[in-house]
C-alpha cells in the first residue's frame, strides 16, 4: 500500500479517532494530541498486515484515551471548584448534532464513572464496538465488561435526560430569558428555568468563579442577576453560537475568548447552565474573526434584535439600536 493511500486511510478516520478521544477524556487539547500520536502508531506499523483500518485506529485512540484518563483522574481530584468538559469550536447553526453524546451535560455527567466504565460505557453505546475489542482495549474479559456496562448505565440512570426541544423553540427561550436578564430583576427569571435548574461554573483557581454548583431556580436567578453586574462583563463583546449542540454566550476580551455560558434548553425551559471561565478550556473560540466569517458566531445583539434574520448583515443605520441593547444586557 502506497504512502498516499496510508495517509487517505488516516484521514478518513480522523473524526472518529477524535471523537472517541474526545467524548472519552472530556478536552479537546488531550483530544487532539492523542489523534496525533494514533497517526504516529499509524505509520510505525506499515509493516503490518491490518485488515481493518477502522478497527486498528478505533482500538489505538481508545487506548491512549483511557490512558490520559487514567492520568486526568489524578489532576481533577485536585482541581480547584467543579471540573467542565472543554467545549469544542463553534458548529454551523444549520447542523442538528446528537444531543445525548455531544452536550457539556452529558459530558460531565460520564465524570461520575471511573476511567474503566466510562472507556466500556462509550465504546459500546457510542461507538457499537464488540465485547471482544473492548475486553482487549480495557484489560477485562467480555463477561466483565457486560457487567460493567450495567453498572456504568445503572450509575447514570438516575441523572440521564434527553433533551430534544426544537431548534427555534431552544433560540427562542433562550433569547426571551437574556431580554428579561437585561432588567436587572431575578424573578423575571424563574419563569425560564426549571424546578431543578444546575448552574456550574469553571475558573480552574484562575478565575472566580462559583466554586460550588447553584441549585434551584430562585439560588440560580439571583446569582445570574448578580454575576452579570460583574464590571468585567462591560469590557466583553458577546456573541452567539451553538456549542456542543447548545446556544452558547461567548465573551471576548479584546479579541481574545474570556468567558463561555452553554444552555441546556427543553420544551419547559433551562435546566442546566454551564459557564466556562478557565481560559485554557477556551482555545476552541479563538480565531474570533474567522468563526465570525465562517458565519459560526454572531454578535448578541444581533440575535436578540432580530431572531429570525441575524445571520444578515445589520444596516449601517441600525448600529446605534443594536450598540443600546448590547448596552442593556451587559449593563
């Protein structure tokens, strides 16, 4: 087999490579360098007979990936407040992403699994692998690894939801909750959260941030209230976008990413509100001026303005309205 047709096979694996490394250690950093060191073991082994490309660089991503995971586990034991997975880059609004293996809460949810049952756990259920490549991946045999996908999915029973409201539904609570924030009165919240609204916040001991999750509807709008009166938000230009499959705040501090609030959004409204704050888990929003052209971000204003045309170029006329209501949401 030519270089080339080596170099083609990689590349048509790429995604899946990354996705298993993603989804199983949480942070795009890791992720991609562990697809660079699975196209390493790639070209090491052409001299070897591999039948299946796929199957190859499935097994060599899941293994470096429960690796690093075994090493995270060490390091976020120690980490200070709670822990969030690292969000990916912006993704086209057009794209309806899998909800259940994409969003931050499903993600931090697999964070109350050991590094075995979360490698057994997404192998089978996101990737549909046999019992017999993941007892070779994970060091278990194949009745072991049955037994532990029951305990993996009896752990997150209790807490997994699917969360499947309509597009525009999402846009549009999420739009009237920021509208009713720019008023500066908590209970003109509570009416877009749900009874068992989570609000989770990362600094990483960087940055402020709650150190503690904000539980209930009345705790989670007076602190919305409360934190968007940060002097900090003033200096930050805000933009929307759809991360990991949700409608995501993305502030920037002088072109570069300094803050990222993710909204898990169904039919009765908010139920989790994720913010971002540690900058090194920012890295995927940088290149602000390209995700703008890639039309991937949008500003603020523009989306609460006009909802159903904010991917149009705003007249020229009509800045000084859209500078007033950025004005009002950040004030």
């Amino acid at each position: 087999m030519s270089t080339q047709e080596r170099l083609d096979q990689f590349i048509e694996n790429k995604g899946l490579v990354f996705g298993i490394a993603y989804k199983m250690t949480g942070s795009v950093v890791e992720a991609e360098d562990i697809v660079q060191e699975t196209f390493l073991r790639w070209e090491k082994s052409k001299e070897e007979k591999i039948r299946s490309p796929k199957a190859f660089l499935s097994t060599v991503a899941a293994r470096l990936s429960l690796d690093s995971l075994r090493k995270a586990k060490r390091k976020r034991e120690t980490y200070i407040g709670p822990w969030l997975p690292e969000p990916l880059a912006p993704e086209p609004m057009e794209e309806e992403p899998d909800p259940e293996t994409l969003d931050l809460a499903f993600l931090h949810l697999l964070e109350k699994l050991n590094p075995i049952e979360r490698a057994v756990f997404l192998l089978r259920e996101s990737f549909e692998m046999d019992y017999d490549s993941i007892s070779k991946i994970v060091g278990k045999n194949q009745e072991n690894c049955r037994q532990i996908l029951k305990r993996a999915k009896e752990s997150l029973k209790s807490d997994r939801k699917k969360y499947d409201a309509p597009s525009e539904k999402r846009k549009k609570i999420f739009r009237d909750f920021l509208l009713a924030s720019s008023k500066g009165k908590p209970e003109l919240l509570v009416p877009f959260l749900k009874e068992e609204i989570v609000l989770w916040s990362d600094g990483g001991g960087k940055v402020n941030a709650a150190r503690i999750p904000i539980i209930g509807k009345e705790r989670a709008s007076h602190f919305f209230i409360r934190t968007g009166n940060n002097k900090l938000k003033y200096t930050l230009d805000f933009y929307f976008g759809i991360v990991n499959g949700s409608e995501t705040l993305i502030g920037y501090y002088k072109d570069e990413p300094a803050y990222l609030q993710s909204f898990l959004i169904d039919e009765d409204g908010i139920s989790k509100i994720y913010s971002v704050l540690n900058p090194d888990k920012l890295k995927s929003m940088q290149n602000k001026q390209k995700l703008i052209e890639e039309g991937l971000i949008y500003p603020l204003e523009n989306f609460l303005l006009f909802p159903h045309t904010y991917r149009k170029k705003v007249a020229k006329w009509l800045n000084p309205v859209a500078k007033l209501v950025k004005w009002a949401i950040v004030r």
